[in-house]
C-alpha cells in the first residue's frame, strides 16, 4: 500500500509511506483469483456441513456407555489408530483417483476425512451430559435419534460452534490436497491458487517493488482467514 519511491528508498516501516491501492487492484483483476476464491467458499461451506454431520454421529455412540454399546472401546481405538497413523500421501492419492474424484469440489472436501480430534471432543463433551436427560427421552417414548437430534445437539451447541470453527479453518488453510488433487488452475482453492503464485515467482527478474507487491497477496491472504 505505499509508493514504488518508498519502498525503494526503505521508509516504510509499520505505516504506509505514500498510500495507494494500486497492487489490490492489480489483484483483483485476475479473474484466476476470485475463481479460487469462490472454489475455496464451496469447500469451506460443504466440508464444514459434512463434516459436522459425521462428527456428531460418530460421537454419539462412542460417547455411550460399554452396556449400550458393547464394542465402544474396539471402535474407539480404531479411530485413535487413524489419527496417529495413515496409509501415505501415494495410496491416499490412487484412492481419490479411482473415485474420479480429481478437479472436483467433493475431492477437496471428503479428501481430508474426518477429523478424529474432533471427535474425541464431541465425545467427551456428550460424555458430560446429565443421562437422566436420555432415560427421560426414552421414557416418553423417543429413541438414540430423537435423543441425539433433540436433546443432545441444542445442549451441544457452544461444542458444535467449536469444532465447526476448527473445521472451517482447516479447510480454509489446506493447500496441499489441492495442490495434488487438482490438474487445472481452475480447480485451485485459494491457499493452493497463492502458493503456486508464490512458487513460480522469478524473484531474480523482479525490483523491489514489485516482490513487494507480490508479498501483499500473501498479506491480503492473511487478512482474509481473521474472517474465517
């Protein structure tokens, strides 16, 4: 946001030196740019409904006791197993190629998976509910789905705020699966769309006002995610 001369001459500091708009302009013309931009809201959007949904109906059951659900603790440390270990970037990566799920918006949504510290937190979250809650459910005649949807879920709520921001984030801030997932630029989510801009800058050719510029989409980017 400061003037070629200023930044040449090293006066800007904390304050711009001779404020102008002329390097967000020449952002936002890029069409490439909103384009990521929006690929980035559909991701964020859908992979925060999905996952949300199968967060809360993992949790439920594993967060039951042993006499209700008698392989909790099998089921349990399947997930805790996930969590500490995968199966590689290659066959994760021929795994999202045999769904054709490359250049496509579910690819970078179901390609991250769920989220198995964020279960754990919804589970102990219903752990610490009152059980006299479900037994009165019951009693009048509700079973595990009325009790999850109307009982557990509205009492959840500051828990599911929680993990749907961790959620968001998540999505907003990963940049590899689109990176891997994606052949066109089209494709690219935002974080993916600034990295390759970044990677594939000549910064031997550039003056310093323009690497300046080229860092103030990095600024711009990081602006944006306080919102996210």
């Amino acid at each position: 946001m400061s003037s070629r001369e200023a930044v040449n001459a090293g006066k800007v500091a904390l304050w711009p030196v001779g404020f102008n708009l002329l390097s967000y302009k020449k952002i936002m013309g890029e069409t490439a740019f909103f384009g990521s931009f929006l690929v980035s809201i559909k991701r964020v959007l859908l992979g925060t409904g999905i996952s949300m949904v199968c967060i809360l109906m993992a949790a439920y059951p594993l967060s039951r006791t042993k006499k209700q659900f008698p392989k909790r603790d099998i089921f349990m440390w399947i997930f805790v197993f996930c969590m500490l270990f995968n199966g590689g970037t290659v066959p994760w990566y021929i795994t999202m190629k045999n769904y054709h799920l490359m250049d496509n918006i579910f690819g970078l949504v179901l390609g991250t998976g769920l989220q198995v510290f964020n279960v754990i937190l919804a589970v102990n979250f219903f752990k610490n509910l009152p059980t006299e809650l479900e037994e009165a459910c019951f009693v009048d005649g509700g079973g595990p789905w009325r009790t999850l949807i109307s009982i557990y879920i509205p009492l959840a709520k500051p828990m599911v705020a929680t993990v749907a921001l961790f959620t968001m984030v998540m999505y907003w801030n990963e940049f590899f699966q689109g990176m891997v997932l994606s052949t066109r630029q089209s494709s690219y989510p935002l974080q993916t769309y600034i990295q390759q801009m970044v990677v594939t800058l000549d910064y031997s050719t550039m003056n310093v006002d323009q690497i300046a510029q080229a860092m103030k989409l990095n600024n711009l980017s990081l602006d944006l995610r306080k919102y996210l």
